[in-house]
C-alpha cells in the first residue's frame, strides 16, 4: 500500500466518526481531486508526490461540508457539473426523476419538444434533458440570483435558455404550448429543520430546501404553473420527499384539469416524485 492509500483510510476512519454517510467514497474522491488524479488511480501515485492539502479538504468534509462544494464539481447523470455555495447540489434520486421524464418526451410524436424546468438551481435537469433529448428546447427558470449565476456557468454553450424568474409566474408567453414541465422544488416541511442532514441545512440555500408547514406549498403553486403552461396531453413531473408518497397526486386532480395522476418509486424503492398529464378539452 502506498503512503496515499494509507492516509485515505485514515481519513475514512476519521469521516465515519464525524457521521458522514459514505465516508469511503469521500475520502477517495477527496484525494484524487487533490492529487488530479481518478479514483482508480490513487494507487499509482508516489509517495513523494502525497499533499497534504489533502488533510485540509479531510478536514472540511468532517465538519458536514459538502464534498461537491469542496471540490467545486458534482456529477449528475452524464454531467459534471460547478457547484458551490449558494446553490442546490444535486442529489442521485433526481436522475430518476430525469429518467422518466426523458422516456415520456422520446414517446411523444413531437419532433422538438418544449419542455420547461421550473426552479433549476445548478441547470442539472434541464441540462440533462437537452443533452439526452437532442432536438428538445428546454427553457430553465431560477429566482435566486445567486444560484442563477452558477446555473449561467453550467448552461453556456448549451442548449438552454435559462431565465431569471419565480417558478410560480414564469413563461406567460409559453402558455398552453410546453410539452413537458418538470422540477425538483423546495419540499422539506419548515418543522423538519432539525433532521435535515447538516450537508444540506447549513450549506444549501434554504430557498431550496424548505416550503411552508407541510413542504406542499411550492407543489401546490407549480400544479398552476404546470396546468398553464401544458398543451392538453402534456406532462408534468415533480420530485418531492419520501415521506410525502400519497400526498403530492392528490394535487393534480381531475377537478383541476388533470389526469393519470401517479407516483413514482427511485431506486431504493421509496416513492419519490409524482407525474400527471394535463387533461384533453
């Protein structure tokens, strides 16, 4: 074992004890962005060359800051992504969420579909579709601005048009025409505060996290966005907790203009967002 691998299980120790959920992971992608290297390939780097910087991103990730904003980068589905303070990271659960939503838009016979993300964050859903769908025009909205300007430095170059703006009047001029809408919304419950893990309650913008004394109040404002902004036949696609399973289709019902209503399981098998399609006249 060389003097890296030595020091990253030392560190995976020390993470552990500080609680965090995947210490040996952490550690492993800490010193390969330390050391410029690939996670497999931490072997081959020389004693002579071991940082000790190193010690100094441990450290940080032991005190609950997030790894992504340490290393100035997630990975999100086929993306990697700049993240940092005062944006959203974006979590494994939601490429389940893009998942669906990219297999409804291929099985629409729509040669460009329209889909619109409401509160983008970082641009990780909306990127993702507009890589994965190739034809798609895909329209991203965010309201806090510091946020925004992460999400301008991930969308450039691409397909995306990004727009400053709130999820719950956005887009008048699209109305009636978008073929899908999907977010990944604030949906913690105010009364959750003190169970939220800390990587999230004391770096992610509470923007981001937290939506009235149920965590639906967001959801709620969205079904309207969605409704407005659908063609007939379209679809919407919200994430939303675990612990909300039953709760979030009841929003779109068919007294509101919406049908199939359904919630949907990530993959550990815990319900994890909900979809319905704007009713035909």
């Amino acid at each position: 074992m060389n003097l890296l691998l030595a020091e990253v299980a030392q560190a995976t120790q020390r993470l552990a004890d500080a609680g965090v959920p995947s210490p040996r992971f952490d550690a492993e992608e800490l010193a390969a962005f330390v050391h410029g290297v690939k996670r497999g390939e931490l072997h081959q780097v020389a004693d002579a060359d071991f940082d000790a910087r190193y010690w100094e991103a441990v450290a940080r990730r032991e005190a609950r800051e997030p790894l992504q904003h340490i290393t100035g980068r997630a990975f999100f589905r086929y993306l990697e992504l700049q993240v940092g303070p005062g944006v959203f990271v974006p979590r494994p659960e939601t490429e389940s969420v893009v998942g669906w939503a990219i297999d409804a838009v291929r099985a629409m016979d729509v040669v460009e579909p329209l889909i619109v993300d409401l509160c983008t964050g970082s641009g990780a859903i909306a990127l993702a579709l507009a890589q994965e769908v190739p034809r798609s025009r895909v329209h991203a909205v965010e309201l806090d601005e510091t946020a925004l300007g992460w999400a301008r430095k991930n969308v450039e170059g691409s397909r995306v048009t990004l727009h400053h703006g709130d999820a719950l009047t956005a887009l008048p001029e699209l109305d009636g025409q978008v073929d899908l809408v999907v977010s990944n919304p604030p949906y913690i419950p105010l009364t959750e505060w003190e169970y939220v893990a800390p990587e999230a309650r004391d770096h992610d913008p509470q923007l981001a996290l937290f939506s009235g004394e149920d965590g639906l109040d967001t959801i709620r404002g969205i079904e309207r966005t969605a409704h407005r902004l659908l063609r007939p036949g379209g679809v919407v696609v919200i994430e939303h907790a675990d612990t909300q399973g039953g709760q979030v289709p009841w929003i779109f019902t068919e007294e509101r203009g919406w049908a199939d209503a359904a919630d949907h399981p990530d993959l550990n098998n815990r319900p994890r967002f909900a979809t319905a399609r704007k009713a035909m006249p």
